[in-house]
C-alpha cells in the first residue's frame, strides 16, 4: 500500500513539474518577444523646409510606449483633477446660496425680535398698572429685576459671545421677561378669581328689567310736600315682572313691611343685606336658601308707592348704601 501511494505521489509530482516548466517557457517566450520588439529602434526625421540639414535620431518602442503611458496617466490625472474642481465649485456656489438665505432669513430673524422686544418694552407699563392695582401698592420697581433668573444659562451664553449672535441675549432676555409676566399674570387671576368670587356673593346684579325712576339719596317728595332722603332706587317695569336676587343668601324678612309694602329682606356674606320693595307677590320665605338670579317676587305696587316699581336697596349691616356701584348688568 505504501509503494502505491509512493508511486502515485510520483506521478502527481511529475505531472505537475511539466505543466509548471510549460508555463515557464511559454512566459518567458512572450518576455522574449517583448523584449525584442522593445528594442527595435525608431528613426524620428526632422526635416527643415530649407533641407539644408536633417535631423534624426533613434527611438525604441519600449520607450515610445513608456511615454504614451505616461501621457494617459497625466491625462487620466488632469480629467480627474478637472472634474473634482468642477464639482467643488458646485459646492462652493451651493454654499454661497444658502449662506445668501440664512443671512436673509437671520435678517428677518433679527427685525423679528426686535420687534417683540418692542413690543414687550410697549407692555411693560400696562402690566405694571394692573399689578399696581392687584397688588394695591406702587411699589413695583423690583418686579422685573432678572439678575438671579437663570444666571448658568447666561453664564454659558457669555462665554461662546463670539460665535453666537447678538440676538440670543434679546431672546434670553424676552424668555426671563416673559417668565416675569407670567408670574405677574398668575398673581392678577388670584386676585381676580378672589374678588369674582366676592362679586359673585355680594349683590352686583339688576334685580329686573326696566328703567330707573328715582336714584339713592335726597330728592322731592313724590307725594307732593318736602324733601326725603331715598335709600334705594326705584326700578319701573310692569306689575308681575320677575324680580331676582342679585346675590347668594339667606331670606330674613319676606311679607308686608309698612311702606315698602310686600318686602324681600335677603342677607348676604360679608355684611350684606339686599331689600325689593313694593312687590306684588312673594315667591320665597323666611329662611329659605337664595341662589343667585333665583325669582323670588314680582314687581308691584303695594306700600307707599305711585307707580308699577320694585324698590332695590341694599344695606352693610344697618347702614342703607348707593346700590348703582353694585348694578353690574342686567340679567
């Protein structure tokens, strides 16, 4: 068995080695030849229009065709440096363009903010007045201070002011002034949501629709002798008109009463009474829980009365007040 594969190994070997010196030869057959073709020599003839001399002189083809190759590197080389400068100037004229529009558009940018600085600057005054008001003191100098607002951020913004434009600081600035703002706004609806709530539980309303006949305070007699003191105003309309409560409350008095005839007293929060006069009919009774624009009578002329009116006046404890302050609208 091992002779065999000796032998088979001998013939693998010997068949290889013939084709490799058969390759061998033919490649150096082909080197020869270029070699000899390489060498044969070209005779170059410059020959003058006066053909006094001729010059020539001898040239191999090995050379002829290493300076052809070196002329298609070198034109292969500058087409390419052709075209990569070609598409650079592309590029250079793209960015060009958009550096043309982003300058535009950080034009418009800049008139932007500008503009709502100005704006910001123009508000300024107006919520100065309506803090003044809520706050119920003048003294609003600080109130947009912004030094301790945000101080890291300005920090980082001051040390890239090279690169970064002027209008970051005017944004950095409307963003701290329209924190302030906001703040400001959030302490005007506290005070607002606190005095709707007063208004909503204090007499502010128009008891019925009509047209007034006599304002709060002294007047003529309407029966004809002296002067009187009026503590209401009279309200005309026609007899069965709805009268409403102008508040929340509590009914303390709700029958006749002398001259105001049949008389709603109502007690309120915070001190307040309301009273409707010369009613023809009471809807409501003592004790009895009021909502706000809840019927509680119709107008009437029962009592010291010379016409169809209701009789709305309002009271902080025993004192009669001006109720006209107090008749926001209608309902």
């Amino acid at each position: 068995m091992k002779v065999m594969l000796n032998r088979y190994r001998s013939k693998l070997f010997l068949s290889y080695y013939k084709k490799y010196y058969l390759v061998k030869k033919r490649l150096s057959k082909v080197h020869d030849a270029f070699l000899e073709w390489g060498h044969e020599k070209m005779t170059v003839m410059l020959i003058p229009h006066n053909e006094r001399k001729i010059f020539n002189f001898q040239i191999s083809k090995l050379t002829v065709s290493f300076f052809f190759l070196l002329f298609l590197i070198v034109l292969a080389t500058s087409s390419y440096a052709l075209i990569q400068q070609t598409a650079v100037k592309r590029e250079e004229q793209r960015l060009l363009t958009t550096y043309e529009a982003t300058r535009s558009d950080l034009l418009q940018y800049k008139n932007l903010t500008d503009s709502v600085a100005q704006l910001m600057e123009e508000m300024k005054p107006d919520v100065d007045e309506i803090y003044e008001i809520t706050a119920g003191t003048d003294q609003i100098d600080g109130i947009w201070n912004t030094e301790d607002t945000n101080r890291k951020d300005a920090g980082e913004i001051a040390n890239l002011s090279r690169i970064l434009p002027d209008e970051i600081y005017t944004i950095k600035n409307l963003q701290n002034e329209i924190i302030r703002t906001t703040d400001i706004l959030k302490t005007v609806k506290n005070f607002v949501d606190a005095r709707g709530k007063v208004a909503e539980d204090t007499p502010s309303m128009v008891p019925n629709p009509g047209f007034i006949t006599s304002l709060f305070g002294w007047r003529r007699s309407p029966f004809g002798y002296g002067r009187d003191f009026h503590p209401g105003i009279d309200i005309a309309a026609s007899t069965g008109t709805p009268i409403r409560a102008t508040a929340p409350g509590t009914v303390i008095n709700a029958g006749w009463s002398g001259g105001y005839g049949l008389m709603i007293r109502i007690r309120h929060k915070y001190g307040f009474d309301s009273i409707y006069g010369h009613c023809s009919k009471i809807r409501v009774s003592v004790g009895q829980k009021i909502k706000r624009g809840e019927v509680i009578g119709l107008v009437g002329q029962t009592g010291d009365a010379t016409g169809s009116h209701c009789h709305y006046e309002i009271r902080l404890g025993d004192i009669s007040i001006n109720p006209y302050p107090y008749m926001g609208r209608l309902w």
